[in-house]
C-alpha cells in the first residue's frame, strides 16, 4: 500500500519534470507510387505518408518542421488539445511556414489515443502531406493487445489538388462515373415499372439532383498506409494474438467501409478516445475520423482487410498474415450505392423557387418504390439472426436493422454489413470514462450545412467563409450545436481545439470526437465545452468543400489570457499525471 | 478622484489592455482561403469537321473560356465555320461578356459580339441567360442588338444522355429568330434558322477529350431562306461530322 | 498508479506465457468448469477487483478440486461481469449478455433490476436474470461473493460477458498448480 502510494507519487513527478521529446520534419517533394500511376506530391521526412509520430501523454513535445517546399506550408496535428497558436491553421493560429523557414511547434500533450497530422494549406494534404500521431496512455489501457498497426487510409488521385478543385468547379461531376445511364433505366423499369422510374427520374431531374451524387470525387486509387490494393501492405500476426489497428482515415474526400472478413473487429477507440467496446463485423470511417479496433486472428491464414469507398467507386486492400507474401481473398465491390428522396429530406425546407414546387409531391410519391427495393430487401437480407428465438417487443433498441439513426429514414446510403452482421453506428457509441461532467448547453448554435452541387458551392448558412463572421463562443460556457445537412451529400464536421461531445442520446455517456460527420437530410447535435482560448477553424473536412467555403473562424472570447493558458496547460498535465 | 472616474480609467486601462493583447496574438485570416476562390476553364463543346450532303466541307468549332469567381466570371466565347474549299469563314462570333447568378441555376450574362465573318461585320450588344432547367436541360438564351439597330434572339438547348458512363449521346438545339431584317448580312424578320445536332461521344481522356461522331441538320426558313437562295445557297443541308469535345 | 499497473501488467504478463504453456495440454478434459462450491468446504478467500475493462488479477492458481470463495468487486464505472467458465461458454453467455444489452437490462453504469426479475422468455429458456451460481453481475461499487469448486481441470477462464469487454480484454485464466 505505502510503496504503491510512493510509487504512484514518483509517476506523478516524473512526467513534470523529464518526458519531453523533440522530433524533426521536414516537408518535402516526393514522389507516390500508388501502384496504378506514380505522381509527384508532398511528404514529410521525404515519403507519404509521413513518419508515424510516437507521444507519451505527459510529455511536452518540440517539433521542428522544416519546409523544404517552393510555397508556404503548416502542419495541423488533428484532434490534439493544445494552445491555438500551435494548431498549425494559416491565417488563424499562425501566419504559415515560409519556403526554407523552419518553424518550432511547443505543446504539451494533455490526452492519449490515435491522431494525425495534416498540412492546412492549399491542398498539400491531398497532395500527400499527412502522417499518424500515437500517443500511448499514461495509465493502463481498458483493453489489452499483443501488436499494433496504424492504418493510415487515403485516396491519392493522379491529379493535384488545385486541378481537381478546377475541374469540380468547371463540371462539378467531372469525376463522377457511376451517373445513372439509359441501361440503369431499364433495369430499374424491369423492376419497378416504367411509369414508376420514370416519375422518379424526373422528380430528381426536377431537382436537378443526381441519385449518383455519392461521391463527388472518382478515379482515386486508396491506399492503405501509402500502399495501394495491388501493393498490399501487410501487417505480420502470430495466430492468436489480438491485434489492434488504429484506423485513420486521411482521404480527401473519400469516406470507406471496412470490414475484414473472417474476423469480428472490437472498436474499442474513436477519435482517440476510449469507447465503450463495440464488436462488429463492418464499419464506416468518414473523413479525418479514426477508429481504434481489436482484432484477434485465431487461424495461420491471411486475412484481408477491405476498406471499399461509400459509393463503391474504389477500394483499399492490406493483409494481415502469419507470414510475409500470404494473400486473402479479396472481395469483389459492391454495387454503387444511390440517394433516395429521404436523403434530399433537408432539402425540403429551402426556397428553390416555384419550379421545384411541382416536384415535391412526385418527391412523396416515389420514396417508397424509389427506396424500397434496396430498403426493404436489405431488411429482409438482415432479419436480426444472430438474436435466434427472441420476441422483438418494443422495447427493442435500434442498431440491429438496415435503419441507422445517423442517417435520413430510408436513406439509400444506410451501411449494411457485408457478411448481414453488425454494422457500427454513432448510436452505438459510448464514452469509455467520460471526460466531461453532463450538464445543460447554455446555448445553441444552428449551423445549417448548405451547397450547390452544380456550382460547387458549399457553405454554412448559406454564406461560405470569404463572406461569413467568424463564430463567437465565450469561455467557459458550453454550446450546443444543431448541424442540418441541408445538401446531398455527408460532410465530416471538424472543429479544431476543443472536443465535440456527440449527442448519441446516452447522456454524460455520449462520445467525444473530433470529427462529426453529418448525412444527407439528417440533424446531428454536437456539444462542446468552450474550455480553450483563442481562435480556432472549424469546418468541413471534405477537402474540396472546405476549400469551396464551408469553413468557419471560430473565436472564444475571454477565459484565462494566452500565455496564462499555455503554463497551466503545463501545470494540469503534471497534476493528471 | 472619484469612484467613478477610478472606474471609467480602470474600464479604460483594461480595454487597452485586452486591445492591444488581442491585436498581437488574433491574427486576421488573409490567407487565400479568405478570398474568393477565381477560378478558370477552357472548352470546346465542338470542334469538328462537317461533310454536308451537298458535298461541302466546314471545320468548326464552338468555345467556351472563363476566368472568375463564383459571383463574377469573365467568358470568352467563340464560334466559327470555316469553309474548307472556300477558305473562308462562312460564321465567326466572339462574344466578351460578364457573367453572375441570379438564381440557384441561373446565370446572367452581357456583353458585346462580334460577327466577323466572310462579308460585312457586325457587333452587338448582348444580354443573356445561361443555366440549367428542370430534367438536366442546359439553356442559353440571348438578346443581341447590333450595331445596325437590329434585334435578334438566340436560344440553345443541350441534352446528354448517359447510354453508359463513357458513351454519352448529346443531343443539340440553336435556333435564332430576328425581329428586323438586316439583307446586307441576310437575315430575314422571323424564325430565321435552326440547327440541329446529334453526337455520339467517347470519354477517352478523363473528361478532357472526348471524340464524337454525329449529324447536323442545319435550315433556313422564311426570308432569311428566299435571301440565301437569292444568293445561290442552300436553305437546308445535311452534315456528317467528326470531332472531339475538349476541356482544360 | 502508473508504476502500481505497470506491476500488475508485468505479472500478468508472465502468467499469461506459464498458461499458454499449461492451456496446452488441457484441451481433452470436456467442457465442464466445476460446480457451486459449499461454504464450509472453502479453502480460502480470493479478492477480485473489476476495473473498466479488466481484472485485477488478471488470472489466478488454484488446486485441482479446491473450492475457493471469490469476493468480487467492482471498482469501475461500467457493469461488469464475472463469470467461471470454458471459452466456449463464455462465447455462448455473450449472446445472451447482448440480449439484456439490447433490452435495456444492462445500460453502461447501471442495471434495470426491474426488468431483471420480470419472468421474460429470451426464447432458449433463459431469462434475464441472470442468477447463475458461476456469475455474478455488478453495478458500480457493489460487491458479491461466489463459492466455487474446481472439480475439474479444464481450459477455465474468469471473465466479463458484457458485450465487447471479453473481446477487449477483460477476462484471466484460471491455472491449475
């Protein structure tokens, strides 16, 4: 009991006074072998993605980061609590990272768990600035592992960034080839009747909606740690260990389902913090987000680990092995998915002028020969088997269905699993330790999630960021905030600095993220204790949106003032320990 | 001193206090995410070859070049017809104008043209509107007054339709109706011509080059027909063509 | 408390290489885990103390045939189980941990005892009440107590059913000297 006590009282000084790590990037041109094409692009420490930064909680880290680049650059360290000059947003934390100029980033590190980091400027992080950031617990972990593997998702385009954002501009469905053609027309008519496609082409025609409109960016080979499907990166296993696999997902623009089949994944982490565990079959990792599984593969065989894009137009592939060169079947896609009129449900509310009046009552009409093929069929597909001989009374709670709370009612973009198992939701998410006492917003913000996908335009409010104030919070209160997705497509809500604790309906259990990712025609509530000064971006992570205009300043007013902030940050990390 | 001018300092004191804290530490974004994104594009709808029934041969082209922002956009459009045997532009319009939205689908656009074909020139003042219409019809419309004070309407209609994601069939509408005649360049009052056109296409390069085959029907009606006969032309005429379609 | 688990880590680290070595050899034994030990048969008291989401210990020793009385605790802020039992039924019991899950029975930190002593038919004959002599289930800061006979040696592990903390990790193997 004494020496526990004596020991517990050295952990508590030890951090204070000695962890503290200094690391070196540099940002670099490099070249990415995707498998399919190699194309230039921009890495750290000379390769992309860059070095996996290894944290001690406690520890007060000085990274120095080099840019060895013709143009201005940051690195934004995702997801992590540190003071707003250190957030690495050009024009909000700091001014950038000159050509040549080495630029010291000092800040503690206050939590634990798996993070990334980014360039913020331009579009270098599509481009292939980006790396992992692991940062191990001061204390023991609620679950146990024999090996661990980032796995770190992107979808590297063979063109840049800034002719990608052209070309959407130009043609907004420029990358998009899984467009309904007149053969989808005939097949849909073969089982829906021609009348019945054909009102529903013309209620979207109507909208001047595409069903199709899933993904806005096409023709990107996804790699999985800088390895594309035909390199398979392996991760090497002794049968019977359990294996945890820090998902990251870096892409663009490029949300994935993944599953590994032969192989139940326990999440037990998302966004760097501790879950309740989950055990599922599939899961859906939007953009900026990560996902922490267990894994435990039992047999001497190579399991794959599939990751297929939402809309299915690609996917990434890796393996993990007993041995090096043993491969796994690798699954075919599955068909595209397609939008349903529930996903244009937020559209509803919107003035779009007298023409589009006429369409909302076909709109009614065809949701249910429109969705219900696929609803329906998938419902039957999945009929609860794994809950053999139970009453499904009332009291049955969701998560088991094709239905997902997170997503509009008859959405055509509701994950199924692959194998008919369980599929994560939001819903099932619950902090493992909650960080926060629960208690009541002071306010709420509404930020309606709002765009034009045939100008490309994407903005909050309908104002995008060149136009738009900056969002003002004051110190110490904490904000309820109601997003509305206004558009057809999910947008990964990413507000720097301070944690989003996600309305999942569980109260002072409800997770913390750092990334919120808001479906078509849905309202997705987030809310935030406003416990960090300074000014901080906020917007979404969809790289092509964000740079369209749907971003916002966020300020906090008041609170302690900003070197104060940063020694106390200090003292607390200590006083944690 | 009295409490409340020891307030009203103190107020003052901290004010410049947090001022000056702030200006120091909050910077202002003027990074080019502040600033509205300018954008810009070049397309060729058609460039194409034209062999007509009547054995003529045309090269010709429709374009489309733009520098701009969401709000304002600068468009260099461009159109021509170049008579092979003849080697002479039977057509050539370049139009300059200013284009901004006016609704959600909607842009307004003006301008001046300029007609510098074979023959007598003109130019116009344009004023137009280009968008997108319920069922994926693209439409352009425009008024132009000439420098002779004559009136005429333009209208363009285009629809694509998807046969597979790389094969499109695009079918094309351009008629043009004057409100005063204007012989010398032998435009008649009324419905004065239509053309219409249907091409099959190939998405070879990504978006950027897409080769196509197709017809074009073009017709005069009404005087502007009797003009053209007058003169040894053709009031209608059958095109097989050859072309691509070109972004960058 | 970082030394403190790092300590328990380390043990259990070395335990765990002996019982793979030990689990070896054991697998021909059938399927039974012991029997409901009689109180004046125990030989002597184990502590166990649940934490989100594991044990400590993280596994223990025990004699062929001994009969021991755990003293359970939960120190966490989750519901936790602890249930004696071979592999395969513990896989089997978390199916019907899930239902309770599912039902409501068992939401994070707290129980619905109400629910829990409802005569309800989970199809297969059980019921959510959980009243196994090999389990028990605890709130946050309750304490229980089992009377437990190894009768027989066998691959036999102690652990948490609540759906997904098995998989994370909360369970610990019961060596036979």
């Amino acid at each position: 009991m004494r020496t526990t006590f004596l020991a517990g009282l050295a952990a508590l000084l030890i951090p204070a006074l000695g962890l503290a790590g200094e690391y070196n990037l540099t940002v670099d041109r490099v070249q990415i072998d995707t498998g399919d094409f190699v194309k230039e692009g921009i890495g750290y420490n000379g390769e992309s993605p860059g070095p996996v930064l290894r944290f001690k909680q406690g520890e007060e880290v000085t990274i120095n980061v080099t840019n060895n680049l013709d143009e201005m650059t940051s690195i934004h360290w995702h997801g992590l609590i540190l003071p707003y000059q250190q957030d690495g947003v050009p024009g909000i934390s700091f001014p950038g990272i000159k050509p040549g100029e080495t630029f010291t980033y000092r800040f503690p590190i206050q939590q634990a768990g798996t993070y990334w980091f980014h360039s913020h400027s331009g579009f270098q992080e599509p481009d292939g600035a980006y790396g992992a950031i692991v940062i191990e617990p001061e204390g023991r972990e609620p679950f146990r592992y024999d090996r661990e593997y980032v796995v770190q998702l992107t979808d590297k385009h063979p063109h840049s960034g800034d002719r990608i954002m052209r070309n959407l501009k130009m043609m907004p469905d420029y990358y998009n080839r899984q467009q309904q053609t007149v053969g989808e027309f005939f097949s849909d008519a073969a089982e829906h009747g021609f009348m019945n496609t054909l009102k529903d082409r013309m209620a979207w025609g109507d909208m001047r909606m595409m069903k199709a409109d899933v993904e806005d960016l096409q023709g990107f080979t996804a790699l999985i740690n800088g390895k594309g499907p035909e390199q398979n990166w392996t991760g090497i296993f002794e049968p019977g260990e359990r294996i945890r696999l820090r998902f990251i997902n870096s892409s663009a623009m490029t949300y994935f389902d993944i599953r590994i089949p032969g192989l139940n994944m326990t999440v037990v982490q998302a966004d760097g913090n501790n879950v309740q565990p989950v055990n599922v079959d599939e899961f859906r990792i939007g953009v900026a987000e990560t996902y922490d599984v267990i894994v435990r593969p039992r047999d001497e065989q190579a399991y794959t680990i599939f990751a297929e894009s939402m809309g299915r137009s690609g996917f990434a592939r890796a393996t993990l092995a007993p041995k090096e060169g043993m491969e796994g079947v690798v699954p075919e896609l599955r068909e595209p998915a397609r939008l349903t009129m529930a996903d244009m449900a937020g559209m509803h509310g919107m003035d779009h002028g007298s023409m589009d009046m006429s369409g909302s009552s076909d709109m009614a009409g065809m949701d249910h020969s429109g969705t219900g093929s696929m609803e329906q069929s998938d419902m039957a597909g999945m009929d609860h088997s794994n809950m053999v001989g139970m009453d499904h009374s009332g009291m049955m709670m969701s998560n088991t269905g094709a239905s997902d709370p997170f997503y509009a009612k008859g959405s055509g973009i509701v994950p199924v699993a692959a194998n008919g198992g369980k599929f994560l939701s939001y819903a099932d998410l619950r902090a493992q330790d909650p960080l926060y006492e629960d208690r009541e917003p002071t306010r709420e913000i509404e930020l309606k999630l709002t765009g034009n996908m045939e100008r490309y335009t994407w903005s909050i409010n309908g104002v995008k960021y060149e136009d738009a104030d900056p969002i003002r919070l004051q110190y110490g209160e904490r904000v309820r905030f109601k997003f509305v997705n206004e558009t057809m497509m999910t947008h990964p809500m990413h507000l720097h600095g301070m944690w989003s604790i996600l309305d999942v309906g569980a109260d002072q259990w409800n997770p913390i993220k750092h990334t919120v990712s808001v479906q078509p025609g849905t309202t997705v509530y987030m809310e935030t204790e406003v416990d960090e000064p300074g000014q901080w971006a906020f917007h979404c992570h969809l790289s092509y949106h964000a740079a369209a205009g749907m971003f916002r300043k966020v300020i906090v007013e008041g609170g302690p003032d900003t070197t104060q902030a940063q020694t106390d940050a200090v003292v607390d990390n200590g006083g944690d320990a | 001193m009295s409490r409340v001018q020891f307030l009203t300092l103190g107020l003052l004191g901290s004010l410049l206090v947090t001022t000056s804290a702030t200006a120091q530490t909050m910077i202002q974004d003027t990074t080019a995410r502040k600033q509205p994104l300018a954008t810009w594009g070049v397309q060729f709808e058609e460039l194409e070859y034209r062999y007509s029934d009547s054995d003529e041969e045309l090269g010709v082209w429709k374009s489309d070049a733009f520098y701009g922002t969401d709000e304002l956009k600068f468009r260099w459009l461009s159109k021509g017809e170049y008579a092979i045997e003849e080697q002479a532009y039977e057509g050539l319009e370049n139009q300059l104008v200013l284009q901004t939205p006016i609704s959600k689908f909607f842009d307004a656009k003006a301008g001046v043209r300029f007609d510098t074909p074979e023959g007598p020139d003109r130019t116009y003042a344009v004023l137009g509107v280009t968008g997108l219409a319920p069922q994926w019809f693209e439409v352009d419309a425009n008024l132009y007054v000439s420098d002779e004070g004559d009136t005429l309407a333009e209208f363009d209609a285009e629809y694509e339709l998807l046969l597979t994601n790389h094969w499109i069939l695009s079918a094309a509408l351009d008629a043009t109706v004057a409100f005063s005649e204007d012989r010398e360049i032998g435009q008649g009052k009324g419905l004065n011509s239509t053309e219409t056109g249907l091409r099959l296409s190939y998405d070879l390069v990504d978006r950027a080059v897409s080769p196509y085959i197709g017809v074009v029907h073009e017709r005069k009606y009404g005087d502007t027909a009797d003009l053209a006969e007058a003169e040894g032309g053709s009031t209608e005429d059958w095109f097989a063509v050859v072309g691509a379609r070109i972004a960058f | 408390m970082n030394a403190s688990a790092f300590l328990v880590a380390a043990t259990a680290m070395t335990i765990s290489a002996t019982v793979s070595a030990a689990g070896a050899h054991s697998g021909g034994h059938g399927g039974g885990s012991g029997e409901p030990g009689k109180a004046s048969e125990v030989s002597r008291t184990i502590n166990v103390e649940m934490h989100d989401n594991y044990y400590e210990p993280e596994s223990i020793e025990v004699n062929p045939g001994e009969t021991v009385r755990f003293v359970i605790e939960n120190k966490g802020k989750l519901v936790h189980e602890f249930n004696i039992g071979t592999p395969d039924m513990h896989e089997a019991h978390q199916e019907e941990m899930m239902m309770m899950v599912e039902h409501g029975v068992i939401q994070g930190g707290t129980l619905n005892h109400d629910m829990m002593e409802m005569e309800m038919d989970m199809g297969n004959g059980h019921s959510m009440k959980h009243d196994d002599p090999n389990s028990v289930l605890l709130e946050p800061g309750k304490s229980k107590e089992i009377v437990w006979k190894f009768s027989e040696q066998g691959n036999i592990e102690f652990a948490c059913n609540v759906p997904g903390h098995y998989q994370a990790g909360m369970y610990g193997d019961v060596n036979f000297n």
